[in-house]
C-alpha cells in the first residue's frame, strides 16, 4: 500500500516480483514499468535523464534503510563504533545523495 500526503492510500499490483535492486532497476529502463528503489541506487539515471522522478507529493509507508550489520553491540570494539560513527557522518541526513531531489 502506499500513502498519499493527505492520508489516502492507494493498492499497488505488479504483474511481477522482482526482490533485486539492479534487475529492478534494469527492467524500469527497459521499460517495463515504474519501481520504488532507494534513491542513491538511481543518481546517475537521474543527472542523465535516463529515469525521472515520479509522483513526488506520495510518500510510501515504508523506508528503504541503510545497516550496519556487526556481531553484537555488547563489547563493540571502538574502531567498529567509530567506522559507524564516521558512515553516519559521510552518509549525512537526510543523505547527501537525497539533497539533489529536495532542492
């Protein structure tokens, strides 16, 4: 389902199911629909023209997260803490390749 801003919400079907981003984003520029992808997947078809950007006042009920996947937090090593820390701040928020699109 996916929500629009004021709250409306709208079923989405597909003919089919795809769970990898690049064959995804493979089969959108091959034309064979539109795709819900994170948006630094799609910065170079973006700048290019390749892809634009579609039905921007919808805001879907999901996020598309970034991880950072370790052993466990309990003891967590400092320099593991600080790759976090140091990701978190090159990433940026909203990341900095999200800026672009709210400009």
């Amino acid at each position: 389902m996916c929500r629009l801003f004021l709250g409306s919400r709208v079923k989405v079907q597909s003919n089919f199911k795809i769970d990898n981003a690049s064959a995804i984003l493979d089969a959108t520029k091959a034309g064979a629909g539109i795709a819900y992808l994170a948006s630094y997947l799609l910065e170079d078809e973006f700048e290019n023209g390749s892809l634009v950007q579609l039905l921007t006042e919808w805001k879907a009920d999901m996020e598309l997260p970034i991880y950072a996947v370790y052993p466990r937090r309990q003891h967590l090593p400092p320099k593991v803490r600080t790759f976090i820390d140091f990701l978190s701040q090159q990433v940026g928020n909203p990341p900095h390749w999200d800026k672009k699109l709210f400009n």
